[in-house]
C-alpha cells in the first residue's frame, strides 16, 4: 500500500513539474472520454464489465509461489 501511495505521489509531482508531460496525459484521457461519449452507451456497458472482471480476477486470483 506505501509503494502504491508512493509511486502514486511521484507520478503527480512529475505531472505538476513537466507542463508538457501533463498535457499529453490530459489529451490522452480527452481523447480517451470522448471515444467513450461517441460510442456510449455501449462503451460505457463495456468499461463497467471490464472493471467487474479485472476486479474479480483480482479478488479470485490464485497465489503465487514467493
């Protein structure tokens, strides 16, 4: 959970720092919900199952040898 909050952390003072880096994310994600708005509802059905299944693989996944 700290590595996670951390990398988290790191990640958005680099976005605040480098103008040009956080540009390209937002046109990235603008790009990305305007997609999602021009195939919707469809799209949005599809995020929703993709989500319920990433998240249950997560929950279910089998352990994993150390």
């Amino acid at each position: 959970m700290v590595r996670t909050i951390a990398l988290s952390a790191m990640g958005g003072g680099f976005m605040l720092i480098s103008q040009p880096f956080r540009m390209s994310v937002l046109g990235g994600v603008g790009a990305g919900v305007n997609k999602l708005q021009a195939y919707s509802p469809y799209s949005y059905i599809a995020l929703g199952l993709l989500l319920t299944c990433s998240a249950a693989y997560s929950v279910f996944a089998p352990q994993r040898p150390r």
